[in-house]
C-alpha cells in the first residue's frame, strides 16, 4: 500500500499535482505575509515612526539568525525527498534526526551571537537614541528565542515531505494567527514596547514548531527520528542543497544592511521608513513564489530520484506559469495603489514622505516583471540537485548585481537605490535563463546535462 506522499508524488496528475502542494504552500505563506505585514502595521501604528525605522533596521538580522536553521532545513529536504523516490527510507531518516539537531545547535551559536553584538551592530549602522534602543530590544528577543524558534521554518519542509500538506498550509496559519493575536495583546492592550512584538511572533512559533512534530513522534508520517550518524558526505550534501537559499537570504540581508546604512546618511529615519515600505510590498509576492515553488520541490525531488523525468518537466511548467501571473498582477497593484501602501504603515506621513513613498513604490513594481522567472529557475535547479547554478542566480540576484548597481547609479541618490531593484531583477532573470539553456534536460528526456 502507499503512503501518503508516495501517492501524491508518484500518481496524481501534474497539474492536479501543482493545485494540490503549491495552492496550500501559497496559502501557508500568504499567511506568514499577512502577519509580517500585520507586524509592521501594529508597531508603525501604536509605537510610532522612530518604532517601525528600528523594526526595520533590525530586520535583517533578524533574517540571518534564522539564516543557518534555513540553510540545513531546506538542505537537507532535498537529499530527504531523493532518498525516498529511491526507497532509501534509513537514509531519509538518519539525514533528517541529524538536520533537526544540527538546527537546534546552530540556533544556540546565532542566538548567542547576536545578543552579545546588538548594540555594536547598531551603532555601526548609524543609529543612536531611541532609533538605536528600540532596534536593539526587538533583534535581542529573537536572539534569546532562537533555539526554540529557528526549527519552525524547517519543520514545515519536512511535513510537506511527509505528504502533509494541508496540516502544513494550518500550521502556518495558526502561527500567524496567534502572534498576531498575542502582538496586538502586548502592543495595544497592554502597552509593551517594541520588544513585545519580537516576543509575540517568538511565542507563536514556539507553539507551532512543537506542533509540527507531533505527527513524526506518533510515528504517523513517512519520516521517524533514528539515533543520527554524521559523515563528511552528508554534511556537505546539505550544506550544497541548502546553499543557494542561505545565500539568498545573507546576500539579501548584507545588502539590505548596506541599504539600510547608506539610506541612513542620504536620508534618515524618513528614508528607512519608505526602504521598508518597499520590503512589506514585496513581502506579498516574494512569500508566494516561494510557498508555490517550495512546495513542489519535494514532488520534483521525488520524481527526479526516481527517473520520472517528464513528470518533473511537467510539474515545473505548471510552477514558471504560475509564478508569472502572479507577479505580474501584484506589480499592477503596487503601480496603482502606492499611496493606500504608504499609509497602511505609516498613519500619518508628512507630504515629502508619502511624496517620496510613491515615486520609490511605482519604480519597485517594475522589479516583478521579470523577477518570478529567476526565482522560479533557482527553484528548480535546486530541485534536481543543481545547488551551484541556483546559487548562481541566488547571489546574483540578492548581492552582485544590487552592489555593482549601488556603484553605478550612485550619482541618482535615492532615485538609484530604488531603481537598483528592477534592475538587478532583470540581470537576474538573464542570468537564469542562460543557465537553464545550459542545463537542459537533454533531448532524450533525461537528467539535465552538466
């Protein structure tokens, strides 16, 4: 008889397949971005401008702490979901008990590093005063919880890897749910600080990260924890699976920090304030792509392990189409509602600062034009076990091409730091697709050609 998600993978239509995973993965991550953005309405509305600058000067370290738990979750789904097509079922398990404790310890080392480092870091960036404080006291929570809450993101890979994709897509939902219950608790009901709404998403994963592995410990799904046996091979495995995504994510923060800092000198508070603006709008598209390209990973993984190559082609047609449409209809919404954008998060912005929110959204909505069709390559090349080019695009897109632009369009002031993201999306999507000519899967339907 077959299990759960060797039935779904092996058997369902592609695209039956694709509404099946990736429809849930989007929903899953359409209710992260809803809190997120939740997040940035409750500290921009009851604590203020200098609050919701702060909250956005910490955010990238905030993202690189989850960074390393990321880089072994998403690593290690890809040798997890190989092994299974191949019926290497101890393998799947030994390479899944070690990554879950591989996560906890790393987040332990980034937690601790991060705690020590908050105020120094702030200080290299600029800030000073309450600016400094507050963005001090909201990256300290998240540090002091990372052990316990780094481990949630990966848990979500490896229920949709059991087959559990709907409890995934609910899982995220009530996480996203309660932290924005218990934030709205703490901020506006009780009058906490900053640091309550680091507290309040901390709490809410806390919850749903035990949650997640309740399925596994009742020996309900394919996956079981084994005693875990560490080799130099699977080690770099997973760190070669998991790279472009890391990558991805401290070239993305790097160069946000080097936004952040420059942005700090050209424009102050206000120009951090629209930077982040700029960062909730995207937070809407880029959350989707990756909820439905994510989720058919381990269907192509799968398919691709067992040599059911013209599945795997069709699965990603499917995933290229739907990443398209839905960037090029939420770069509409961006082009036509700017100013709705603007006030959603800051309430009462004075004229120069919705003037200058405006003109930087309307120039961002260019940047998903072209930028699903390199997300959803690096997707894919990650799938079928190409980590190098996905990295490739990954850095490109998060770190080259955005610093080599900072260089070139420096003489536009903030005109060039807001077009520096169409821009580098539009090389990124070159790239991909130079590299997806390259890499094709050859004419007779086979892996793709190195």
């Amino acid at each position: 008889m077959q299990d759960r998600s060797t039935e779904l993978f092996e058997s369902t239509p592609p695209v039956r397949l694709f509404f099946t995973a990736a429809l849930p993965g989007a929903v899953s991550m359409l209710s992260s971005v809803l809190y997120q953005t939740l997040d940035g309405v409750f500290v921009g509305q009851f604590l203020g401008d200098t609050a919701f600058a702060a909250f956005n000067l910490a955010m990238p370290f905030v993202v690189i702490n989850f960074a390393l738990a990321d880089l072994i979750g998403v690593g290690s789904a890809v040798p997890i979901s190989v092994s299974l097509g191949r019926g290497e079922r101890e393998r799947a398990n030994n390479i899944f008990s070690a990554a879950v404790l591989m996560i906890v310890l790393a987040g332990l080392l980034t937690g601790v590093a991060l705690y020590a480092a908050a105020p120094a870091i702030m200080s290299f960036m600029g800030a000073d005063g309450d600016f400094a404080l507050f963005a001090v006291q909201y990256l300290r929570v998240y540090a002091v919880c990372s052990p316990l809450t780094t481990i949630v993101y990966a848990a979500d890979n490896y229920l949709r890897i059991c087959g559990y994709i709907r409890g995934s897509m609910w899982l995220n939902i009530l996480m996203s749910a309660l932290s924005a219950a218990l934030e709205f608790l703490f901020l506006g009901v009780l009058g906490f600080g900053i640091w309550g709404a680091a507290l309040a998403t901390c709490a809410g994963m806390m919850v749903c990260a035990v949650l997640a592995f309740v399925p596994i410990l009742r020996g309900r799904a394919v996956l079981r924890f084994a005693r875990p046996g560490f080799s130099g091979e699977m080690v770099r495995q997973i760190v070669a699976c998991g790279s472009p995504n890391f990558l991805n994510n401290i070239a993305g923060r790097v160069t946000s920090i080097l936004m952040n800092a420059i942005l700090v000198r050209l424009g102050g508070e206000s120009a951090v304030s629209v930077y982040g603006v700029l960062m909730f709008a995207g937070g809407f598209i880029i959350p989707l792509l990756y909820g439905m390209c994510d989720s058919l990973q381990p269907a192509v993984g799968y398919n691709y392990g067992a040599g059911r190559f013209d599945r795997v082609r069709a699965i990603e047609r499917c995933c290229f189409t739907a990443s398209g449409v839905v960037s090029l209809v939420s770069a509409g919404l961006i082009m036509l509602l700017p100013g709705p954008i603007t006030t959603l998060f800051l309430p009462s912005p004075e004229p120069e600062l919705l003037e200058m929110s405006v003109y930087a959204l309307r120039i961002f909505a260019l940047t998903y034009a072209t930028r699903w069709f390199g997300f959803a390559a690096q997707s894919y090349l990650l799938a079928v076990e190409r980590p190098i080019p996905a990295s490739l695009i990954s850095v490109s897109m998060a770190f080259v091409f955005p610093i080599a632009l900072i260089a070139l369009l420096w003489p536009l002031g903030l005109t060039g730091i807001w077009m520096n993201f169409p821009l580098s999306s539009l090389f990124a999507a070159v790239l991909a697709a130079v590299l997806l000519k390259r890499l094709r899967l050859d004419a007779g339907g086979g892996r793709p050609a190195r």
